[in-house]
C-alpha cells in the first residue's frame, strides 16, 4: 500500500489534509493527474500537519473577528438621509448598498452588499431593523434610522 495526502475531498477515500493508504495503481493512475494527492514522505506529512494546523488557526481568529464585528454592529445605529414627501413616504428607497455605504462611514467596515438581508428596498422614514451577514453564520441586526433630508 501507497500513502498519499489528499489535497481534495474524495469520496470514499478520505477528507482534505488526511493521510491515507492505498494502492500504488490507483494513486498513480487516478489521484496524481487529478491532482487530488500527492506521495507521503515524512517530510510532506509533516508539512501538511503544520499548513493543517495553520488553517485550524487562521479560521478560528477569522471567527473571533466575526464575533467581534457582530458585537460591534449590533450597538451600531445607522441614521441614514433621503428625499422624502411630507407623509413620510421616500422618494425612491433605501436599498442594501446604502446601508452598506452607512456601515462604511460609521465603523469603516467592507461588507458585500449581498450579505445585507432586506426582504424589499426601505420605502419609509423612521427606525428599521435590518439583518446583516458579517461572515458564515454570524449575523447581527442593525438599527437603522431614515431621515427625510
């Protein structure tokens, strides 16, 4: 038997960054020109724990800062101008990028657009409550306030 560190998932075989055994045929005809392995020596196992280890690290700070950028817009309050009539009605409406220019003024984060979370475009002055995705699974609800200018 073969040892080999898959750099892909692959089905039946094992996760990315595991070491498994199989068959010298079936690494050097399958698993090397897919580039989905490479041949385990000491040295690459080695090296794989450590880039392994590092990944593990890397996405738990990136999940502290997401925590502390939710915590951050959650006391966060966005007062947003726009055109409106007498009523209170806008003229047009407040969409995703501009809430997302707001946050950028406000604590200079860069958010994608497509993580702010309106069900339809704010089309009112007053407070609204609008959900935003800061990174996999983090979300926090911002209060966002229409001024007509």
């Amino acid at each position: 038997m073969a040892q080999a560190i898959l750099l892909k998932d692959v089905e039946n075989v094992g996760e990315r960054g595991d070491v498994v055994d199989v068959s010298p045929g079936y690494l050097r005809n399958f698993l090397l020109p897919r580039k989905l392995a490479f041949s385990a020596t000491p040295a690459s196992i080695a090296d794989a724990k450590r880039r392994m280890e590092a990944a593990e690290k890397a996405a738990s700070e990136a999940e502290e800062r997401a925590q502390e950028n939710v915590q951050l817009l959650s006391k966060t309050v966005l007062t947003i101008p726009h055109q409106a009539g007498e009523d209170g009605r806008l003229f047009g409406s407040v969409t995703a990028d501009d809430v997302v220019d707001a946050i950028k003024q406000a604590r200079g984060l860069k958010l994608d657009r497509r993580k702010v979370q309106l069900d339809d475009p704010i089309r009112t002055t007053g407070t609204h409550m609008v959900t935003v995705e800061v990174a996999e699974g983090a979300t926090a609800q911002v209060k966002t306030i229409v001024t007509a200018e």
